[in-house]
C-alpha cells in the first residue's frame, strides 16, 4: 500500500484523487472489518 499525505500530491494527483465516484457506502464494509480487527 502506498501512502501520501494531501500536502504531498500534485495538483493532478489531487484532482484525481477528489474526482473518484466513491461514496461512503462502498467503503463502509471495509471499513467496518479493519475498526474490528484493530479494536480486537
């Protein structure tokens, strides 16, 4: 897994990235089971 901060993308990266037709009920399930096995 790559990780970056938002202060470390470029303008195009960033645009990219806000530009994703993503919302939060196509992550929550993910989501969801990594909280759990953090919390466990």
């Amino acid at each position: 897994m790559i990780t970056k901060m938002l202060s470390q993308l470029n303008d195009e990266d960033l645009e990219i990235l806000l530009s994703r037709d993503v919302g939060i009920t196509d992550v929550l399930s993910v989501v969801n089971e990594i909280v759990m096995e953090v919390g466990s």
